[in-house]
C-alpha cells in the first residue's frame, strides 16, 4: 500500500472517536458526576461511553457508521459496578449487545485500526481521572455503599473529531426506531 506524504497544504488528518449516544436522563448522571469529580483544568469533554478511540477521518468510516446504525435497534446496557482506574473511577457498563456491536464493526476496520481499538473493548464511562489513586480510592468508597446496578438505553452513535485534548463533535447516527 503507497503511504501518502504530508505537505504544508494537507495537514494530518486527526483522528476520529465514536462514542455511544445514551438515554439523557443517565447522560446528566454521568455529566454531574464528572464535573464533581473530575480535575477542572482537564474536563473538557462529556461523560460518554467509547466505542472506538482512534478511527480513520476517511468517508467510509462515516458510511459504515450510518449503514451500521440504520440496522441497529436501541438496546438496553446495565451500570453493572463503580470500578477503579488506579488514578480515576469509572462505571463498568456492560450488556451482549455492546460487545457485538463493536465486534462487527472492529471485524470490518481491523487493518485500519490502532492497537487499542483492535483490543477486546471493557467498556466504561469515566467519572474521575487523573488523580492520585487514594484520591479515586476515595471516591470509590463514598460511591459503592449506596451504588444499585441500573439500567438505560443506547440509542446511537456520535462521531468526533480528536483535537489534541478536547473534542469536535461532528455527527450523531440515531439507531433504527423499533
């Protein structure tokens, strides 16, 4: 395959992230939560649930997305456990369709994949990041005595633009209505 050069005018292209659109009830959940808990100099994202974190910016990726989505019914995924991430806390999501779904798509981008997306996926919404582990270790323990496992819905993929920190929000695919 001919490697493309780079010149003054054709910048790199950045990387594109998908992530999972949620119920917004659970959405302002996980928003509350990080903006509480998360350092303020580094929370310049949302709360979201990632599918892939560096995807190709090419037009395929895009059309796969939407075909994706369009055959894609809304499902379930349970908040299953509030976990550590040594420096962060984070809310282990899980359902069979999560994986599924990922594994589809991953089977059909593997070669244009970085190492970390070809990974099997633990999936995870990020509450807290980038403090000292008794600092999460903390919050873990003020969260977990009052944590019940509960449920909400998944109901599209959004695409991002990656900007050395923060993020551009470039579409959302709604998954088909039942």
């Amino acid at each position: 395959m001919e490697q493309t050069r780079l010149t003054a005018e054709q910048p790199a292209k950045k990387p594109l992230i998908a992530t999972l659109a949620i119920t917004p009830s659970a959405q302002d959940y996980f928003n509350q939560l990080r903006r509480q808990h998360f350092p303020s100099r580094r929370n310049y994202l949302d709360a979201h649930l990632t599918l892939f974190h560096a995807l190709p910016d090419e037009p395929w990726i895009v059309e796969d997305t939407k075909n994706m989505a369009a055959n894609q019914q809304p499902f379930e995924v349970t908040a299953q456990s509030i976990v550590s991430l040594g420096g962060g806390t984070a809310f282990k999501i899980i359902s069979p369709e999560l994986p599924a779904l990922h594994q589809m798509l991953q089977k059909g981008w593997f070669e244009s994949l970085t190492n970390q997306d070809r990974q099997k996926r633990n999936f995870h919404i990020t509450i807290q990041n980038k403090v000292e582990p008794h600092e999460a270790k903390k919050l873990q323990a003020e969260l977990i005595p009052d944590f019940q496992p509960f449920r909400f819905s998944v109901h599209g993929i959004q695409l991002w633009r990656y900007l050395d920190g923060p993020w551009e929000f470039l579409m959302k695919f709604d998954f088909r209505k039942v």
